[in-house]
C-alpha cells in the first residue's frame, strides 16, 4: 500500500531529527533570508557540449535540498554577501565511491544549517566567505583556485600552446623534419610552446595511424619500456636537435604523456621518474596528460602521487594540461595543482567545431573555473570549408585574430599545424598575438569574469579582467555575434564604475565606459575589440 500524503505534520525543529551520521563538517549561518545556487558542472566533452548549468533556490523551511557537486554558493540576501562552499574532489559521476548526498542545507527558526559529508577520494570542504557584488565573489573563487597552483611563471600565467593533432593528422606526419618546420612557424606567429602530441615517443597507442600494429591505451610499460622514448625512426637524433630549434627560435618544446593507468597506476613512480628525466635533460616543462583512467581511490591516490613528486622534484617548473575530454579523471577540482584544464576536443573534420560554441564554454566556465585554468582550442578555419555550407557562423567566417581572441583571456591552444596556415592567417595571428605578450602580465593580473550576454553567435558577449590596483588598467574583449547592429551597451559590475574612452588594442571598433555602461560599436559581425583603461 502506498503511503499517504497531504496528511499535515509539525515542522518544527523539535520534530525533525538531527544531522546524520554521515555529516563530517557543518556550519550555522544567522539570518532567514538566503538563497542557495548549486553550480552542476560535465566533463568528458567528447560526447558533452553544455559543461555548466545552475539551479537556484529561495531556501524555505518545508524544504532541505539533499543534493551532490563540489561548488555551491549560498547568498545572504537581508545581510548582503555570503559564502562559497567548494569540495576539493573529482565530479560526483567521476568519484571512486558514492555517498547519500555531498551537501544538505535546512533553513531553522533564526540560521540555515549547512551539513556536508566527506566525498571520497576528496579532502575536508571549504567555506569562502564574501561581500559586495559579483565582482568580488567571483575573484575569491579564483583566487582560491589559485592557491593550489605553484608559484612558479609557468602556472601563473597563461601561455599560448599549439598542437599540431587538430588537424587530424594524428602521429601520420611525426617526424624531425615536420616538427622543425613547424617550430619555425610557430615563432612566427608568437606560440610560446610547440607541443608534440601522441606519436613522438617509440610506443604506438591506439590513437596512431597504425594502431593496427598493436596499439594500447594503458599498460605502457608491460608492452615496451623504452615506450616513452623517442621514435627511433621518426626522430633518429632524439629530441635535441628540436629542442635547439625551439631554443634558438625563442619557442619552447611541450609532450603528450599517458601515465599508466594499468592496475591503478602501479607504476607511478616509473612514470614521474620518466617525466622528470625528459625535464631535466631536455627541459621540457610542458606535458598534457591524456588517457587518464581513474577508477578507484588507490587510482587517485597513485595519479596525485605522480603529479605531486613531478611538481616537488621540478621545484615547480613543470606544468601539466589534464585533459578532461573523456573517461573517469579528477576534472574540475580533484587536482588543482597540476595546470590547466585541456577542456575539449573539436575538429572540422568531423564538423563539430564552431567559434561561438567555443567562446560559449569559456565565458559559462569562466565565471566558477579561473581562466588561468582552462585550455581553449582555436582551429584553422580555411580548412573543411565544403563541410559547413552557407552557414553563417562556420569557422571560415572569423578572421584568425578573432578566433585567438575568443580564448586569449584563458590558455589558448592553436589546436592546428601551424606550418598550414596561409600567409593572411599568420599575419592576422602574429598582429595579435603580439598585442597579447605585450599585456598578457597585467590582463592575468585582474579577476577576470563574463560579460554580456551567454554567446549564441548572435549576440554580444566578451571578459572583463579588474587587478585590485585601482591605478592598474583594466581589460575588456568584446565580441559581435551575427547581428544587424555594431552599436553595444552592456552593464558592468558595480566595482568597475568609472567614465572615459578605453585606448583600443586590436579589434575594429570603439569602446568607452560611462558609469556601469560598457558602451561602443564593432565594425564588422563577428568581429571584436580588444581594449584597455
């Protein structure tokens, strides 16, 4: 028999039973008014596009939301300000075990009781407190994020990457020669590390164009241990010879490495012996770490392991892009302190890539995830043109400066050959790239946040970057979807009133501040302006 309802029952706080015994920490908040924000975030972008949604609730007592995620924030509206709530740990879908819920909150007489429990795989909670408006929240959350983070330059401030495997050439054209010649066209355009993907080293994964010849996404080790050394074939001189290239053209080198996920990555200790080695010999600081498969507690605790004893035995220099494209990693907030998140993979080869979906997941993620963590991709748009038709807002439509500018408040990654691109791309991507060495130190100086609107394509949408120094300038890139109006009017945060023309950087258009008004015009639809106060 089904239980009854709409049978009517004390609410009192006498009636209700306590905390459970699952609750490991728990705070009393006075006040009676709040309202309560859980962000719910994806990873495995591969299959997922949406990376960020919200839901919001003005806490009553007939309700106690029970619910599951790392970051909640809970505003005091009669008090004004409030507080984050931030679990250190993977997603809840990416989680080596499970629990009832992660945080519960109950709105009493007088206070809301905050209850959470202890995620495994995840450390204690944090409470972050704030004031003011959304400004301030969102640069505590960063700055937190931050924290985590080494003091070395490599971690702290962005840097623009470029990756030849988005091209879809995979490990096909691997080889000295080509890696030569990209490295000289690389310079040319201003990367700052030339990244060799899968395909470098001896062994063959089964991403490789020959797979077929026994490829493997874990077990390195068990199938070859020489796997992580250079491919004798496509690179006979080894690494040096590339090494001197990048040296001599004031690039840097970069590497894929899997760590071996094979019996909860086992083998660790191995693996970060192999990247420290490739460190100090090479001086290689860049590694994106890729078929990463974390399925269980001691799996977490091997991988954190490996990253730990890589950052302490580099003093920090080496710096990691984990990859959250697919499988069961730490994401988000399980492993803060490696580097960047290399967010997605999207190719117009498959016709899955479009600059506003891009700039989409930046601008979400940006307000929660700092900037300084996320790695975001820009393609060669002159390439698969036939595969989009008359589309409107098809790759082929931007300009190549724009398309760095969409990712060029994060980390942005040329995710293309940059020896293919033709010679208009590489003087638009040169122009300004150099606009964005020349301000890169204080634009990551500030907190950075969106502004506009959610990009659709056809709408306005751009970053704000507001240091602290109030005598330090402040940044803004704007966007202009397919619109019929260049004309902008977009309301800033409370923090950043002030009045006069902004000095334009790179971009065709105009802007000013007037007051909390972001106001200009954008010449052309699906152009930009870059500026400064």
């Amino acid at each position: 028999m089904n239980p009854s309802t709409g049978i009517e029952k004390d609410p009192s706080p006498a009636s209700q039973s306590n905390a459970s015994p699952e609750v490991s920490q728990s705070w009393k908040i006075v006040g009676m008014h709040f309202r309560l924000t859980q962000l719910v975030f994806e990873d495995g972008t591969d299959t997922v596009n949406e990376l960020v949604h919200e839901r919001e609730w003005l806490l009553h007592p007939r309700e106690t939301p029970c619910l599951h995620g790392n970051l909640f924030c809970l505003e005091n509206l009669s008090e004004g300000g409030g507080s984050w709530f931030v679990q250190p740990a993977p997603l809840p879908g990416a989680r080596p075990g499970e629990t009832p819920y992660d945080f519960r909150i109950s709105l009493k007489e007088n206070h809301a009781m905050v209850e959470v429990t202890q995620t495994p795989g995840g450390h204690s909670w944090e409470r972050l407190d704030w004031t003011g408006g959304d400004l301030e929240w969102t640069r505590i959350l960063h700055e937190w994020q931050q924290g985590f983070r080494p003091e070395a330059a490599v971690h702290q401030i962005p840097a623009f990457l470029s990756n030849t495997w988005g091209d879809r050439s995979r490990d096909g054209r691997m080889r000295e020669d080509f890696i030569l010649t990209e490295i000289e066209a690389a310079a040319e355009v201003g990367v700052d590390i030339v990244q060799l993907d899968d395909g470098w080293q001896r062994g063959i994964t089964s991403n490789s164009v020959h797979a077929d010849q026994g490829g493997v996404w874990e077990g390195f080790w068990n199938q070859n241990p020489k796997f992580w050394t250079p491919h004798p074939e496509r690179f006979p001189r080894g690494l040096e010879p590339l090494v001197e290239a990048a040296r001599a053209h004031g690039v840097r080198l970069g590497l894929w490495f899997a760590p071996d996920s094979w019996n909860d990555f086992v083998h660790w200790e191995r693996d970060a012996a192999c990247v420290i080695d490739l460190h100090r010999r090479h001086g290689i600081c860049a590694f994106k770490l890729d078929g990463i498969k974390a399925h269980s507690e001691t799996a977490l605790k091997n991988l954190r392991g490996f990253v730990a004893r890589v950052l302490h035995e580099s003093g920090g220099e080496v710096v990691f892009d984990l990859d959250i494209t697919a499988e069961t990693r730490p994401g988000y907030f399980g492993m803060m302190n490696c580097g960047p998140l290399f967010v997605e993979n999207r190719y117009t080869d498959w016709h899955v890539y479009w600059p506003h979906h891009t700039l989409r997941t930046l601008w979400k993620l940006s307000r929660w995830i700092d900037p300084r963590r996320l790695r975001m991709e820009f393609l060669n748009p002159e390439r698969n043109t036939g595969l989009y038709g008359d589309d409107p807002l098809a790759p082929a439509k931007y300009r190549l400066d724009t398309l760095f500018a969409s990712v060029m408040f994060a980390n942005p990654l040329g995710w293309f050959e940059v020896s293919g691109l033709s010679k208009t791309a590489r003087r638009d991507l040169g122009a300004i790239t150099r606009v964005w060495n020349a301000h890169r130190e204080a634009l990551f100086a500030g907190a950075i946040i969106p502004i506009g609107s959610c990009p659709t394509g056809y709408n306005f949408s751009g970053f704000l970057s507001v240091p602290r120094d109030v005598k330090a300038p402040v940044y803004v890139v704007l966007f202009r979807g397919d619109t019929r109006e260049g004309e902008f009017s977009i309301e800033l945060p409370d923090e950043v009133a002030m009045n006069g023309k902004l000095k334009i950087l790179h971009g065709d258009g105009h802007a000013q501040i007037s007051g909390k008004q972001l106001k200009g015009e954008i010449a052309s639809p699906l152009g930009f302006v870059f500026a400064s106060s």
